[in-house]
C-alpha cells in the first residue's frame, strides 16, 4: 500500500492517467478498424506564458507522430494554437489527459509568475508557495515560476530538480524555538554560511519597527534586511509600517539595510509597496494560480479540414511581428512579410529533434515581461 496519492512516471508514460472515455474510445476504434491520420491543436481560452512542453515532449518520445510547438516562455493570445500533433488519432488518443494537464498547470503558473514579476520590476521576487500545493508537484510549481520570471524558489528538493539554488530567510518557529527574538538572530548568524544573505525576520512577537532597531542593534554591519510577514489581522495600514521601518533605519545610518515582505502578496500588493520594499516572498497566488483553460481539438482528418464548432479547421501557424501583431494562417499559405512564424518542429516520428531547456524559456519570458503589458492584457505601445 502506498503512502501517498501520486501517480507514478510510468502510469503516465503508458497512458493509464486518463479519462476513462478515451479508454472507450480506442476500444470503439480498434474494433471498427478506424484510425484516421489527423491534426490535432492545442488552444487557449486567454493569453499567458507556454510551459510544460518539455514534459509533453517526453510523454511522447518513442509514438508515431510530429509536435510542433511554440518554445517554453512565449507569450500567446487566446484561440492561438500553442502545439498541434499530427499522427494517427489512436497513436495519442489516451495522452490527451496528461497532455493537457502538463500544458495547464504548468502555463497557468509561469503566466502568475510573470505577471508578479513584471509588477514588481526590478525588484526580487522569491516563490515561496509550495506548501499550497500538494509536495509530489513541488518541482513542477518551482520550475514554472523560475521560467515565468521569478527570482528565485524556496523549494529545496525541486529546486535541487530543475538544477537551481533554492533561496530563503528563516521561519517564524525559529524564533518561537529559542522563545527571545536576539537569542535566534544570533543562533541564525553563527550557524548559517556566511554566504547567505542575513534576513532576518522582524514581526514575532513585538512591533515591527522596534523589531528592525533590535535587529540593526544585534548584527550591525552584518545585517542584509529585515522582513516584514505581518499577518493580515495585525497589519492596519501596512504601507504606514514599511515607512516607519524605512525612516528608523534611515536615520540610524541603515540606509543599506534592505526590506522584504510576505504574506498573502498578489499584483496588486506589489504595485502598492514596491517603491518602498527591495523584495517579495510570494506564495498562493503563484502556486495555486488558476490553470490556463486549454483544449485539444481534431482539426484535420485524412488531410481535409476538420474542426466541430467553435473551432478553425487546418493545421496552422502563427506569425508576430517585430512590433508584436500575431497573425494565423494555415501552415502551408506562403508566409506575411515581416512576420516570424512561432511553431517550431520539436519532435518527428518520436524522436525529440529540438530541445527545450529551463534558462532558455526563462530569458524568452523575461523578455515577453518587458515587450507586453501582462496585467492589462493589452500589448503596450
């Protein structure tokens, strides 16, 4: 018996982690001798950052079929088609489930992600939002907040997956533990390499101002920052505290010593203190971001449009311009001038022939963060 309710690779890699539907599906066909070659799409029903299609590319190595995709961290716009596969329908019937699951999750993340951090500008933005979810999928929630933008992740074990550093400042139990705030900031500076920054938390037990002061007193030069995780019922005007705790350590000769908040952080709270707070810890509104609503729908059967409706038949591509105007055609309609296509070729005949890496995907999203405006869904000018 199992101690967790995970799924293992392998019942995803043979197609046992879908709706049971499909399973029917496949019966219905195979005994009806009907395997149309199709094309098949995958679209959006609101614009946001691609991920995921790394793990889709692996949950296909090996099928009878053609991916192509646009690369991890670009930007798409609602009805777009961000991947289409073409094969025969039953050589991927069952994988539609995860595939989409992979592509949701993923792309719904990396979307919040880069819609915190364009908020934020330059500014650090941590992900501290694991213990939303449930830990199987730690690496998966780390992985899309880096690609979408985030500074860095708390989240030692994914982080340790996705090949990063993961980052952190110290718990409120810490300082409960050794039960007098001086006792634990002194414990955390001898005991913690010396090449982590010194954040300490500044809001257990007293004010949040003469908290910082002791702080500053305590450590002196070797104080990097105080953060401020004010619970929402004790916060009154938040933005009247950051100041306080700005000014006092002003005037005592701490201008270096920076401020970090936490605590139920969202884009509207960002654009409220980001011209006060050098960086943010965010948490929920990251990891459990709402899933990016896409759908995979039959578009060409037997190389003739095909598409129930709702949907455009045709196998397509999508171009954008240098000054980011999109246009869809059909794939094979001679290209517009000035335009890039963002379809790429990723797999032929199960064989991965372009890779997707992490560093990659993020500087394309960095740079979606500064070419659109996430947070009015409307391309800047």
């Amino acid at each position: 018996m199992k101690d967790f309710f995970v799924l293992d690779e392998e019942s995803i890699k043979n197609g046992s982690a879908t709706d049971l539907y499909f399973k029917r599906t496949e019966e219905i066909l195979e005994q009806k001798e009907k395997n149309p070659k199709v094309v098949a799409e995958v679209t959006a029903s609101r614009e946001g950052i691609f991920s995921g299609l790394k793990e889709v590319l692996n949950l296909f190595r090996g099928k009878d079929l053609d991916i192509f995709a646009m690369p991890e961290g670009s930007f798409f716009r609602s009805k777009q088609p961000v991947l289409w596969i073409e094969a025969n329908y039953l050589e991927f019937c069952r994988y539609e489930t995860p595939l989409l699951g992979s592509l949701c999750h993923a792309s719904g993340i990396a979307s919040k992600a880069a819609q915190i951090k364009q908020a934020a500008k330059d500014k650090n933005v941590l992900s501290f939002g694991t213990r939303r979810q449930h830990p199987s999928i730690s690496p998966l929630i780390e992985r899309s907040a880096y690609l979408g933008g985030m500074d860095g992740v708390s989240n030692q074990a994914a982080a340790q997956k996705i090949g990063i550093e993961a980052s952190g400042t110290m718990p409120h139990s810490l300082i409960v533990c050794f039960g007098d705030q001086e006792e634990a900031w002194r414990a955390y500076d001898d005991v913690v390499s010396e090449d982590v920054p010194r954040i300490m938390l500044c809001d257990t037990y007293s004010d949040e101002k003469e908290e910082t002061l002791r702080v500053a007193e305590e450590l002196g030069e070797a104080l990097d920052a105080v953060r401020l995780d004010t619970p929402g019922s004790r916060r009154g005007n938040f933005r009247e505290i950051i100041e306080e705790v700005r000014w006092e350590l002003d005037i005592r000769g701490y201008q270096d010593v920076e401020i970090f908040i936490s605590g139920n952080i969202d884009v509207e709270e960002i654009l409220e203190y980001r011209d006060l707070v050098d960086g943010f810890g965010v948490g929920t509104s990251v990891s459990s971001a709402d899933p990016i609503d896409f759908g995979l729908d039959i578009v060409e059967v037997e190389g003739e449009f095909s598409a129930k409706k709702g949907k455009l038949g045709g196998k397509k591509q999508v171009y954008r311009s240098e000054a980011g105007d999109d246009e869809v055609k059909l794939f094979n309609d001679s290209a517009p001038e000035k335009k890039e296509p963002l379809l790429k070729k990723y797999m032929e005949n199960g064989e991965i022939i372009r890779e997707t890496d992490l560093e990659s995907a993020r500087k394309r999203a960095k740079r979606v963060i500064k070419r659109f405006d996430l947070n009015k869904t409307k391309k800047e000018a």
